[in-house]
C-alpha cells in the first residue's frame, strides 16, 4: 500500500489524512457547514424526516457529534481535501452505540452533491475505519440504509458490507447491513 504523506496544516484536530482527504473531529463552530450538507434536499432524498429545516437542527446535531469524541474516543469526522483542509464537502465515520442488544459501530455518510462521484465518500470511510478499528478490535461495523437508497448501498458493498440475508431492518425500517 502507497504511504500517505501525513503533512496537512490546518487549525483542526486531524483524525485521519488520506490520499486526497483529511478527516476531522466536528467542531462547534462547524454549523453551517453541517446545515449546507444536511439541510440540502438532495442529501436527504431516502431520508423519510427530509432535510433539516433551520440551523438550529444542525447545531443540535452537531453538538451530539461533538460530544461523541470525548465520550467514546470515536464518532463521525468533517471530511475536507488535503488540498482546502477547511472546506467541509462531507461527514463520515463511525459511531458506537448499540443494536438489538450488541455494541456496534454505525458507519455513516453524507457528502456535499458536489462531492459525489469522485470516490470521496468510499475514502474517507475506508480512513475512518482504518483509524478506529484497530483501536476497538470485536466491534462489528453496521449500517442502516433504506433499501431504495441504492447510492448509499451500493458504496456499503464497495466497503464490504453485506445487507441482512435474512432482511432484518431496524426500527425505521432501514436494512441492517454488516462488515462480512
Ligand atoms: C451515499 C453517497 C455518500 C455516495 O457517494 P458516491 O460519491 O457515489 O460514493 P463513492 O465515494 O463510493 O464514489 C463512487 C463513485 O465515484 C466514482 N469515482 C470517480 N473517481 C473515483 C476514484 N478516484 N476512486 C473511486 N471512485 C471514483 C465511481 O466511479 C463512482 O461513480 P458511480 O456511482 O457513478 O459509478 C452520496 O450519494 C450521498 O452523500 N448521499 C446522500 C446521503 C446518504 O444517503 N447517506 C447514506 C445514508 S444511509
């Protein structure tokens, strides 16, 4: 595997640089970067609650993202490029919670319509897996994605995740997917 140059200069707390992305923990004053990518409709196209109607729905979602980190040690990262490090284009990563009753990550992703297609969202996935599980060894990595959502699935499957063979879906009806 290609060694990345970790040399990235930003303000930020880095969680983890790639070949062309840098991950962050989320911070407060990153509201409106979390309403332009979670208020959009077209982020929330499978999303039954649509897309976040003011701010403040960020800035409370924001806050549950900031606290995760120093709770858990881990939770969902700002995406940006290496080359614009402040730029927010997406929100990826990992959170720990759990699951009819098991401890499990929950891999989520949300990137900025004009970041899609570009293999930003497989990447930073992959980054944020690469950081966090080595440091959790046993947690299996989930996700919850709308059986329609077949953008969102089929980048589960690029990462090797497998829906339920058995069709289980969760309390909001979306299918459980698993790390094979
Ligand atoms: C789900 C989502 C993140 C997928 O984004 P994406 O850009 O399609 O996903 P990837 O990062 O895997 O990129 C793959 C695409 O980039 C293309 N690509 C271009 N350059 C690439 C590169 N260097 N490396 C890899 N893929 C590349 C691939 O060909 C593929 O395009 P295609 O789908 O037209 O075949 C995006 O659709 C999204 O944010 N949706 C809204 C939020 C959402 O539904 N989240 C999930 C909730 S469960």
């Amino acid at each position: 595997m290609a060694t990345v140059d970790q040399d990235v200069t930003t303000a930020r707390t880095i969680v983890a640089v790639s070949e062309r992305l840098v991950l962050t923990r989320p911070q407060e004053g990153d509201a409106e970067a979390m309403f332009a990518i979670h208020g959009d409709p077209e982020t929330n196209r499978y999303n039954p609650y649509g897309p976040q109607r003011d701010i403040a729905q960020a800035r409370e979602q924001l806050a549950g993202f900031v606290a995760d980190w120093p709770r858990d040690g881990v939770g969902y990262c700002m995406v940006s490029t290496r080359e614009e490090p402040e730029v927010i284009i997406g929100v990826a990563g990992l959170f720990l919670h759990t699951l009819d009753g098991e401890q499990v990550f929950n891999l989520y992703y949300r990137f900025r319509p004009s970041a899609w297609g570009k293999g930003y969202a497989a990447e930073a996935c992959r980054a944020a897996m690469a950081e966090a599980l080595p440091r959790f060894p046993g947690i299996p990595v989930t996700a919850l994605i709308r059986a329609d959502n077949l953008p969102s699935r089929r980048l589960a499957e690029r990462l090797g995740l497998v829906a339920d063979p058995d069709g289980r879906v969760d309390h909001e009806d979306r299918l459980i997917h698993r790390m094979a």
